[in-house]
C-alpha cells in the first residue's frame, strides 16, 4: 500500500522549511559554518531530532529549530535547503506545496530580508526545474512567517507583498502561540487585508478556542494552521435514545460554515501536545471527528524532520487508524487544492490532476 500511496497526487499546504532539511545536509552546512551538533552521523542526527521533539510540549519542540536555523544563514545554505525539500515533496507525490518558513530567523550572516525570499526562491525553481528535467511535476510557493513574539509583523507583511510576482502566496505567524495572540499584530494584517494577500495564521495548537477566534477576527485567516483545538469548541450529549447530539460554539459553527480550511498535522499534533486532552494515541486525535462533522480538513506533515513523517505516511496512519479509503484521501486531498493560495485557474487544474491521479490509482 505505501507504493500505491506514495505515487498518489497530494497537496501540502503546512510543511516548515526548516523543518525539513535532510540529516546529511544539515552535517554538510553545519560544518561549514562550523556550528556543534547533537551528532554528526546522519541517523543519529535523525533520531537526536525526533526524540527532542516527541516532548509534548511545544515550546521544547520549537527548540530543536535552534539547530536548522543556523544552518541556513547564507544564500548557498537556504537554496540548497528548499532546492531539496521540492525534490523531497516530489519524492512523496506532493504536485502543489506551500513551502512556510520565517525569513526574520535567516538574518545573523548579514542577509537582509528581500535576499532571503530570493535565496529560497532560486532553490525552489532549481528544484522545480529538477523534477520537470525528470518527466515529473511540481509546484510550489513561499508562505512568508512572521514570529508572533517578536515585533516585524508589518516589515515582514511588506516584504511578502513585495514578493508576490516572485513566488511568494501568502502570509502566516508562527512560533509559541500561548500570550502571544494575532492581535499584536493587527496592522499587519489590516496591511495584508488592504493588499488582497492571502493569510493563514497559526492557531489551536498551542493555545485554544479564543486564540483561533482572534485568528480570524483580528487575522482575517483564510485558513487555520492546524486548528486542531477546535475541538473543545464542540459539544457532545447523549440523547434519551442514546443518540449523539452535536452542538457547535459559534468559532466552529464559523469555521464549519464557512468552510475555513483546517491545516491538521496529526504526528505533530502528538509531539506538541496539542491533543492532550483527549490523549497520547494516533486514535485519540479529533480528525476523524472533524472529518464526520464536515470541516475542511486536510493533511498535513509540518514539520518533516523532527517528527520523522511525510504525507505519505500521514495517509497511511489515517487510514490504519480510521478506516479510510481512497476515496476518503482524495476528499482530503481535494480539500487543500481548493483551499491553495493559488488562482481559480491554477486550483481547477490541481483538482482535476488529483481526479484523474486517483481515478487511475
């Protein structure tokens, strides 16, 4: 089944450049930039991330971005980094992925902003560019991040809509979610909101209800990254004939009707603790839920690396877990196309790839 899985045509739309890279290659730019490692044999490495990770906490799952993070301080680093992340999408029969990443964290070797979007975006096309060499197909775009804790929120909004004929498609906030709700910043996002760019805003992983309601008040979210904890905005009774009565708050009754696109990443979701209310077990998160109820939800990776994952193997998860079929994964999949900060144009074309892909299958 992986095979049949893997050759299927999938949408990400919550993948972490930085969360990403490959072991070998972080040893490789590490070296040269003679930045100390946990380890330095590739595997090791892998499992040294993975393991920092598995915390349940994500404050101490973002730690582990401290060591991707230095090495992708100069332009050779940062193209080389997203060149492989399109050549590792295309390896997981990803055709459109929305490649998110904080060029705010890239600036220590004297970068300024505007030569960060081009490094990665030369890296994208390079790898774009592979893939279409080899008989293959992809397309990508930059997501443009903000960290939430700091204070760039409309430097970094200025810079995305600067970049918008240069691959960039859309703005996110990202990073520790609890006190640091989108309201700080506002501007930004009036700015955003002004310029017709698209936003999708981190929200419901770290922090609850108020903060995915903030989200889309102050943020104006197309989309919710992650989202997950949408879930305590539904209520359950059991009826006198033991029927299951549902009661949505008026955030998920919003997101729900609206049809507000949910960016789940259900391995990382168990990382970062996000569904610990509910439990420590691939069963325990609320996707199927969710799924049942009729939210827009898609499937995501975030991070690649630290939780050692891929679409692929998210698929392959759900569908051990809940009993999915493939018409089910083509549902998800269709879902993230339609909700793709791309033109009409663009999403009718990836839906009716991911039609024909499945219909093949």
């Amino acid at each position: 089944m992986d095979s049949k899985i893997k050759a299927l045509p999938k949408i990400s739309l919550h993948d972490h450049l930085d969360g990403g890279l490959r072991p070998q290659t972080i040893i490789e730019l590490a070296d040269a930039v003679g930045h100390k490692l946990p380890a330095t044999d590739a595997k090791e490495l892998g499992d040294w991330f993975f393991s920092a990770a598995d915390s349940g906490s994500l404050e101490r799952y973002l730690e582990t971005f401290d060591h991707t993070t230095a090495v992708m301080q100069t332009k050779e680093g940062l193209a080389r980094v997203a060149k492989e992340f399109v050549l590792d999408l295309h390896d997981d029969g990803v055709i459109y992925g929305e490649i998110r990443w904080a060029p705010e964290q890239h600036l220590r070797a004297g970068l300024s902003l505007d030569d960060t979007v081009e490094a990665v975006q030369d890296g994208l096309e390079q790898g774009m560019a592979d893939v279409e060499a080899a008989g293959g197909f992809i397309r990508t775009g930059q997501l443009v991040t903000a960290m939430r804790h700091a204070d760039r929120g409309m430097e970094i909004a200025e810079l995305a809509v600067r970049h918008r004929e240069n691959g960039v498609v859309g703005f996110d906030i990202a990073g520790a979610e609890k006190g640091f709700l989108p309201v700080r910043h506002k501007a930004a996002f009036d700015y955003l909101a002004e310029h017709f760019f698209p936003v999708t805003v981190h929200a419901g992983e770290g922090d609850g209800v108020d903060s995915i309601r903030d989200a889309i008040v102050s943020g104006r979210a197309l989309r919710i990254g992650h989202g997950v904890r949408i879930i305590e905005d539904v209520m359950f009774s059991r009826t006198e004939g033991d029927t299951d009565l549902v009661v949505l708050g008026e955030v998920a009754e919003w997101v729900h009707d609206r049809q507000i696109a949910l960016e789940l990443s259900p391995s990382s979701n168990l990382q970062t603790g996000a569904i610990s209310m509910l439990g420590d077990q691939f069963s325990d998160h609320p996707f199927d839920i969710l799924y049942g109820l009729g939210f827009k939800v898609t499937v995501n990776t975030d991070n690649r690396l630290m939780s050692r994952t891929s679409l692929t193997r998210e698929l392959e998860l759900l569908m051990s877990n809940f009993g999915y079929t493939l018409a089910d994964l083509e549902q998800f999949q269709l879902n993230a196309a339609e909700a793709a900060f791309q033109a009409l144009d663009d999403r009718e074309e990836l839906i009716d790839m991911i039609s024909d892909g499945f219909a093949n299958a």
